[in-house]
C-alpha cells in the first residue's frame, strides 16, 4: 500500500471532485437539520504543495494552480465560491502554499451542528489525520479499512447526510468493489447521498463499472465524466469519474454550468470533454 495522494494534490481530477463535493455539502446545508459526512478513504487531510513529492510531479500547476488567477461566468463563480473559499488563501507572491484533501474541504464548508467522520486505514497518514483534526468535536477520525465503514457506520444517527467513497485504485479489483461496497451501503441506508470517484484511465474497465452500476437496481445514479485528453495506446490518467447516487435535484443544472466552464480551463488536448449521464433514474432513455 504505496500510494501517496502527496504526488496528485491538487490535481485536476481533485479539482473536479471537490468541487462537486462541495455543491453537495451546500446542498445539505439548506436546511437546518444537522447532517453527517462519511469519508471512507480521508487520507491525511492537507498536503504540502511545496514538498518534494508534489515537486516531483507538479501535477496541482494543471488543476488548482489554473484556477488561482481564472474569470469565469458569474454563475460559474458563484457556484465555485465554496470550493475555492475551502482551498484557502494564496500567499504573498500568489502560490498556494497547501491543498486540502477532501475531509478539510468538507470541514471548512461544515456548520456548528454538522459532523464529518474520516476514515483512513494506513496507521502514518491517520496520526496526522488527528493532528490536523485535534480538539475539533465535529469530526472523528478512525482507523479502519474504509470498506468496512460502508456497513458499520450506516446509517449515521443523523440520518442525513453524504458518504465519499474515494479509493487510491492501487490494487486489481476496486471497481467491482466500489459497486458491491456502494450496493451493500444502499441497503443499509437508501436515503443517502453517495459520491464515488474513479479514474478514467483504463476505458474497458471504466465501460464494465458503469454497465454494473446501471445494473445494480438502485434506482438514481448519475455519471460525472471528465477527460482533458484523448485516449491513448498507453495507460494514463486522461479524466476523472464521479459518481452520484440521490443525487440533489440542483446538482445537474449546476455541473451544466460547472463542468463546461472547468473543461474549458484543464483540458489538455483537443477532442477530450466532458459528460453528464444518468445510469439509472427517470430521465434515462430507452
């Protein structure tokens, strides 16, 4: 288990996930009732965009560092405000000095009556998982395989709420176990939101993933896709997947609006874009 997101903080893949992450926090806080966040992959919670890692790649210069000095639409902007108020300030020269993962970005956009439970598996990355989140009663860090939390902690008591599932994809096999682990999840708690990311990178194994969800009877899924280059004979990261399952009624208007206005500024070659697919629901057709 080598994966370290240090490398890919930041990234564009980041940017589209916690910005659709974070029009789903918003979503639940409009109304007051209190609502729980499950992130079942949290990592270490902030990364440090001048380490050596991140040096290695600089991978953030295309996601994040894009979108420091960009104008976009009012509409654009105004439904990107809570994300980029969630990364955090620039410093005096206009570098972003630290990215958050998505249990910080979740945590800066909480109210005082919300709650976000962070669960990392690698003993390293969960010490510092409860050193960033040290004395915050709002959030509770655990140690444990982020699988089993898609039983164990279901349904949270709040009964309301968001579970991310963000797996490294470092082992065979995370596919078919992100739609056994989101079906045993649904059984538990059909009411929840679920987002689960993927990479596109392999497209045979990313057309199976979808072809199972659609298959899986439950009955709102929708397909974030976004590439920002055009297939290639050799594995690479060309895009990033989300999927939403209950997704909030706003969201597809909103990532109409989203999606195309990021495409436009991460994309690396011409030909790649960007979907919005219904994988079960109302709206799929035929």
């Amino acid at each position: 288990m080598n994966y370290r997101h240090a490398y890919h903080a930041g990234n564009f893949a980041d940017v589209v996930k916690h910005a659709v992450l974070a029009r789903l926090v918003e979503y639940l806080k409009q109304k007051d009732k209190a609502f729980r966040v499950i992130d079942t992959h949290a990592g270490i919670g902030l990364y440090d965009l001048g380490s050596e890692e991140a040096g290695k790649t600089g991978e953030w210069r295309g996601g994040i560092g894009r979108l420091l000095d960009a104008t976009f639409s009012p509409e654009a902007a105004a439904l990107l405000k809570p994300y980029l108020d969630a990364v955090g300030e620039t410093d005096a020269s206009g570098e972003l000095s630290f990215y958050p993962g998505s249990p910080l970005v979740v945590r800066r956009l909480l109210r005082k009556q919300d709650r976000l439970s962070a669960i990392e598996l690698h003993p390293q990355d969960v010490q510092l998982l409860k050193e960033l989140f040290a004395e915050d009663f709002q959030v509770r860090v655990t140690e444990l395989d982020g699988w089993l939390a898609l039983g164990a902690h279901l349904p949270p008591k709040e009964k309301r709420g968001l579970v991310l599932v963000d797996p490294p994809f470092e082992k065979d096999g995370e596919f078919p176990r992100l739609v056994e682990g989101l079906q045993r999840a649904h059984r538990r708690w059909p009411g929840g939101i679920y987002a689960l990311w993927y990479p596109i990178k392999d497209r045979k194994a990313v057309a199976g993933f979808r072809q199972a969800l659609a298959d899986a009877g439950i009955p709102k899924i929708m397909d974030i896709g976004f590439e920002i280059r055009r297939p290639s004979s050799e594995p690479r990261l060309d895009g990033t997947g989300m999927i939403v399952v209950n997704p909030p009624y706003t969201l597809e208007r909103e990532l109409n609006v989203l999606l195309p206005a990021l495409h436009a500024l991460l994309a690396e070659e011409k030909g790649s874009g960007w979907s919005l697919e219904w994988l079960a629901g109302e709206t799929v057709s035929g």
